[in-house]
C-alpha cells in the first residue's frame, strides 16, 4: 500500500471521529464475566425501636411511634402491611439487605417487647415478626442488630440466644421461645441468617441509666460469649463483630485490634460504618474535591481492614458495611446529606462495594425514608410523599441500570485528579502510593493550664502522678479549652501531617450536685491553631466511661497543608443538665507523623453488568474530575447493537437538595462505538439491548 505523506496522516488523524490520541476510551466486553451482582450490597435501614435512652431521656413520656408503629414509613399499622406506595418505589430500587431495629436505636432494644399478639401491644405495632413480614413482602435479605446495652453484660448472651431461638429454632419444648412464635401465628422458624453484635458499641450507651461504656477488652467478652450462647441455639447463622465507626481513617486503631484479635477468631464477619469525608462546615467547592477523592482512598482502607483481620484474627473476614453516608450532620452552608454532592459520591461508593477484591458482601446506607438523612420523606399516617432529595435519583439510576452479572470495562487515557489534602483526607498526587512515616513520639507535652484563670466555670491545673485537673463548676453551655501546642516537624514542611493522641480520662462528679454522672460529653480535641472559624480544621475525641472510672481515649488528627500548629483542647458539649466537678487526664502522649499520600485518581470510573438472558447491557461511568468534562470513546465488545439509551445525573450547583429527574440521551453506535462527553462530576448511565 502506497504511504501517505505524515504530514497528511496527522491531518487525517486529527479530524477523524473515530480516532483521537486525546480522549479516553472505555471498553466494555459483554464475554467477560466477572462475578455475580451483589444485590445485598444495595442494602438500607430501618428504625424500628424506640428512642427512649438514646435520643430522650430514659423516662421521657414521649415515645418515637413513627419507629415502632410505622417502621420509620414502610409500615401501615392500620392494615398491618407495607404501605403500597412505598413499596412501589422502594421495589424500583432493587434494595437486596435491610438491616434492623436502626443504628443506635439497637442500645436500648429489648426484642420480648416487640413480639407477641398486637392486640396485647399498646405500643410496638412494628415488631419483629412484622420486620420478617416486610422483608418477606419485599425480598430482602434481613441483618439484625443485636443489643449490646439492653441489658446488664452478663444477662446479654441469654437474651440474644433467645432471641435466636425465637426466630430460627423449631417448635419444640426444649425451645419454649420458639413455642411461643408458633402459638402466636407463625408455626415455621424463619431462618433469620445475619446478626451484628452491637452498633458503634465503643461509643457508649447514649442517655441510658446506668451510663455504661464498653472497653475493647469488655466488648470482646460480650461478643464472644454471645456468640457461643448463640450457636448453642443455631449453628448455622453468621455472626459481625463491630469496628470504631468514622471515615476509615483509624482502621488500625486500638479498639479494632483488640477486638478483632480477641473476638475475630470466632466470628463470621466483620462490620464497618463510614461516615466520609468529614466535610463538616467546608465550602461548596471544598466538600465538592472531597467527596470526589473518597471512594478511591477508601478502596485501600477496605484493603488494610481485610489485611488486619488475617493478621490478628487469623483468618479473611468478610466486610459487611452496615452504615454509610457522607461525612456531615452539619445544614450549613447547605444540608450535605441531601445534597447532589451526597449522592453521587455514595453511588461511586456502591460502586466499590462490588468489587470482588475489596471482599464486601453486604452494605446498608444510612438511610433512605424520613428520619434526619432521609432521601425521601412521607406523612406518617398515610405514607403519602412529601419531599424528595437530591440524593434519591442515584439510587434509582443503580435500580435501573444494572444487571446480574458483573461485565469486564476498562478506561484508558483517563486524565488524572489530584486532591491536595483536606476534610480528614489524605492528599492524592504524583502515581504511587507513599505510606506515613513517624516522625516523633511525645510522651511528655508542654501543658498551659493558667491561660484561663479568669473564667470562673473552668479551672485547670496539675494533679498528681503525671495528671492534670480541669474543675468545672455549674457549667450549662459547651465550652472549648485550649491546654497546649504542637508544631510541624520540619519533616512534614509543606505537606499536610498526622497527630495520633491519646490519654486517659475519667470524672469525678460533684455528689453535692449530682449523684452521678452529669448528662454531657467530655472529651479533648485538635484543632488547626488558626481557629476553627478560618480553617474548619478540627477533630474531637470524646471520652465514653463510667463515672468515676478512667477510660482510655484517642484519636487521629490531619492537619490541612499549610497548618503550622495544633492546638490540644478540653471539649464539653451536649450538656443536658449543669455540670459540676472534676475531669482528670493522664498519660497525655502524641505520635507525629506525616501523612501518606494517595496517587491521583482517574477522573473516569466504570462499573458494566449484564442482564442473566445476556440480551440487556448496562453501563455506569462517573467523572469525578470537579471541574472539567471528559470526552471518551466507548466500545462494546461481543455485543451487537446499534443504538442505547442513557441517563445522565449532573448538576451545576453541587449544593443542590432537590430531586431531579436526570437527562435523557439516545446513542447510535457504529461499529460497536461511540463518542460521548461526560460532564464533570457527573453520573452517566447507558443501556443496550442485543440485537
């Protein structure tokens, strides 16, 4: 064949639609079969429990009925059903797992009030047996939380084994809870499969009385004799031990190794609840590069979660992610939870879940119907819809637009994004992973205890044996104390860099006061020395323990870039009722480090599945660059078709909370190709039907 001139192939090249050196490519092969869909990995919750002892007081007339008579929105008591409109939308969503009674709401849970004829139950309209109706109707897998501070700790592995029994064992005598399901309408076990011991156990037990708080080493003895008391019951069911929830930034923390060591061995899986990035105030644009960078930092955090569990349990651990939702409880500037920004970085997040090296067999947001995250919210009596959110239409588009087996799809010449740290992230830059590293231990640290003699409620100073005292006298409104300084290593110049603390705290209340513990939180923190106003740089670590007992505490701070100083503060906040007394801390210690560094990550990600008739395929592609769109040349292998339909989930204004319908899109391929333009950060969902 006769050569063309180069100058002229260039020119060719150029101008030609189907080949440009410029633009990413997508390829999807529809031969290649990755592994199955994880349909329990589209999971939700539910709150189905009471709120007294958690969110009130313990004897609070006044009792969260949406949660035990409603099922937070699903449940019509009336008719002893699912609302029919909700289970309509709810059905559009393919959610495979529903976890119950609900996060926190499991502390105070005593499941013998949730059972029995409704005609004996005043309150509890929505109980146990109602929940297995509702995963019935709706087919979804059922996960249970298991209470953790119901009860006494030694009474626990008792109740939790006969809640067991009630719901998995046969009617026989030798099982009188189980005798009693039966004489109460439901002869059949259920076979209920998956329990969690506990929720966010290492935070305590919220309003409840006595205030309890387990150590590492107590929540060990629970889980374990729990899960033998358990198996006694039924052998066959699978059994989590919680971590210390948060943004994955502590996985190796002193709670997670402890109990994955002492409770691991014994256990079936092993639960994880990210809350990420903690975008707290930032601005729009801030928690915008945030959310964008997450997902790939968290893909390694899944990685060293996975890696300690053989290290200290001995053996994989499945990872069961019971909660997930963005970093912010905060409504300025704008609600984040609700936002554009929440949804798509929890749909990317889904994404990850199914990734079979990141060894995620289940995963639950938190939480899609009423509540404070509601994706959606409805009239309490009559399950009429009041008010969608932004973050709703995401989780419709991964109804819609997948199907049951995972598909090969690659992404070349993606443009990179960098993140240069902030929001408790790690910067991403340059094209390798680069670990932190020490860079000093302080074990003694410079205290300034007389900077506030002046406030009359506050009085700090040393104690003995290597402790200081903070007295507190009749305080009624949070308060923030700063006690002492730490510079940036010159190591870390110019990069942002880690404080791991740690301590020991207790209080000592006033008993001319109070007779116990005061309803308050205690803790101490870190924070960028410039003041949370100008940086929003902060991180608090408050103290769960029992009045009187010392507790040990830590937490891990990471600075922004250019942060030269950290301030060490007393935080008391959430105060219920005047406090009055003394907190004492000792063994103030310090780790510096700098902090690890993430590679960029590719603007473009890809998840492909295919229908099980092989006649439908089903593509999803993010674009997480912020700001810039990315063109791509997408190509379908093995899968002839000559046109599809698309989806597209883009919004300029990030901040947005209102729902939305997407755009709509129809491409002609030729050759089994096309061009497309991704808008920044952006969801975009393609199908194609096998012609």
């Amino acid at each position: 064949m006769k050569q063309l001139p180069i100058k002229i192939l260039s020119t060719l090249l150029a101008v030609s639609p189907l080949i440009s050196f410029a633009d990413a490519v997508i390829s999807i092969d529809a031969g290649d079969i990755i592994a199955p869909v994880k349909p329990w990995c589209f999971g939700n919750n539910l709150s189905g429990a009471d709120s007294r002892g958690i969110y009130v007081k313990m004897d609070s007339p006044k009792t969260n009925l949406r949660s035990i008579n409603y099922a937070g929105g699903y449940w019509n008591p009336l008719q002893n059903a699912p609302f029919e409109n909700i289970a309509a939308l709810v059905k559009n969503l393919k959610i495979g797992m529903m976890r119950y009674p609900g996060g926190c709401l499991a502390h105070n849970f005593n499941w013998k009030h949730a059972v029995g004829p409704l005609s004996e139950r005043r309150e509890w309209k929505f109980g146990v047996d109602q929940y297995i109706a509702l995963c019935r109707a709706m087919n979804w897998e059922p996960i249970i939380t298991l209470t953790d501070y119901a009860l006494p700790p030694d009474q626990l592995p008792r109740h939790l084994a006969e809640f067991v029994e009630y719901l998995n064992a046969p009617a026989l005598p030798q099982y009188p809870w189980a005798m009693k399901r039966a004489a109460w309408g439901h002869p059949e076990p259920y076979g209920v499969r998956y329990f969690e011991l506990g929720n966010e156990s290492c935070h305590g037990n919220h309003l409840m009385v006595p205030k309890y708080s387990y150590t590492p080493e107590e929540y060990v003895e629970y889980a374990v004799k729990s899960m033998e008391a358990i198996r006694n019951i039924d052998s066959s069911v699978k059994l989590g031990i919680v971590t210390r929830p948060g943004n994955g930034i502590d996985w190796n923390c002193e709670w997670n190794r402890k109990v994955i060591k002492g409770a691991g061995p014994t256990a079936d899986f092993l639960v994880l609840h990210f809350y990420g990035p903690t975008i707290g105030g930032a601005d729009q644009q801030t928690a915008l590069k945030s959310v964008l960078a997450y997902p790939d930092q968290l893909a390694m955090r899944l990685k060293q979660y996975s890696n300690l569990c053989r290290e200290l349990a001995g053996k994989p651990l499945p990872l069961h992610i019971t909660e997930f939702n963005i970093g912010s409880t905060s409504d300025r500037p704008f609600p984040y939870r609700f936002s554009f920004l929440a949804g798509l970085m929890c749909a990317d997040l889904m994404r990850l879940w199914q990734a079979p090296d990141n060894h995620v067999a289940s995963a639950q947001y938190w939480h899609l119907l009423n509540g404070f995250w509601g994706a959606v919210h409805t009239e309490t009596a009559t399950g009429r819809v009041i008010r969608k959110r932004a973050t709703l239409p995401f989780f419709e588009v991964w109804g819609r637009y997948r199907g049951d087996r995972i598909v090969a799809s690659t992404v070349r010449n993606s443009p990179s994004v960098s993140f240069l740290a902030g929001c408790e992230l790690m910067p991403s830059t340059g094209t390798e992973y680069i670990p932190a590293e020490l860079v000093a231990e302080l074990e003694k640290i410079p205290l300034r205890l007389n900077e506030h003699t002046s406030d009359r409620n506050i009085r700090m100073s040393p104690g003995k044996n290597d402790t200081f005292q903070i007295q507190i006298a009749k305080m009624k409104q949070s308060c923030y104390r700063t006690f002492a300084r730490i510079r940036r290593p010159k190591a870390a110049t110019g990069k942002p860099w880690k404080i791991v603390l740690s301590f020991d705290a207790r209080f000592l209340s006033d008993a001319a006061v109070a007779a116990e513990a005061p309803q308050a939180t205690f803790g101490l923190g870190l924070g960028d020395a410039r003041g949370w106003t100008k940086t929003k740089s902060a991180v608090a670590i408050p103290c769960s323990f029992r009045a009187g007992k010392w507790s040990h505490c830590s937490g891990i701070y990471l600075s922004l870039p250019d942060t030269d100083e950290v301030d060490i503060l007393f935080r008391l906040e959430k105060i219920r009722s005047a406090v009055s007394g003394t907190f004492e801390v000792r063994n103030l210690k310090a780790v510096v480090m700098t902090a690890e560094q993430f590679p960029a990550y590719p603007a473009l990600a890809t998840f492909s599945s295919l229908s099980n008739d092989g006649n439908t395929l089903y593509l999803l592609v993010f674009n997480r660059d912020p700001e810039h769109a990315v063109r791509a040349d997408v190509v379908l292998n093995r899968f002839p078709a000559r046109s599809g339909k698309s989806l597209e989930l883009y919004r300029k204004d990030v901040s947005s909370c209102d729902y939305f319908q997407g755009r709509r899109g129809e491409q002609k391929l030729s050759g089994g190709r096309f061009f497309h333009t991704f808008p920044a950060h952006s969801l975009t969902a393609f199908e194609w039907r096998k012609e």
